[in-house]
C-alpha cells in the first residue's frame, strides 16, 4: 500500500471560508470529511444556540 495519507486541519475566524474549502478538498479528493459543527447538531438538536451552549456540549468531547 504506497498511498500517502493526508490530514487537513482548519481554524480560524467565522465565515472566513474553513468548512468550504474542506468541502472542496474533500469533493475533489474523494475524502472523508469530520465537522464538529455537524456532529454537534445531530448529537444535540436545537441544543446548541449560543457560546455557552457550544461550550457546554463540546465540552462532553474527549478529543
């Protein structure tokens, strides 16, 4: 198995393009794409409206 393996990790400011490009890379790469944001909302549904709701429930993640 010669395939090299890549990771992408992204962070940085809101709305500045993160979850798009990963999107792209991962069309256009074939790849898995992970995204807390969806884990999130599907773990916690209408749980998570504010920073204290994010912190709340991204916290019971052990990374």
């Amino acid at each position: 198995m010669d395939k090299d393996i890549t990771l992408h990790f992204f962070c940085g400011k809101m709305a500045a393009g993160k979850s798009t490009l990963a999107k792209h890379l991962s069309e256009k790469h074939n790849a898995l794409l992970l995204e807390e944001d969806n884990w999130l909302s599907q773990l916690y549904p209408g749980e998570i409206t504010d920073i204290s709701g994010y912190i709340k429930y991204s916290g019971r993640f052990n990374y």
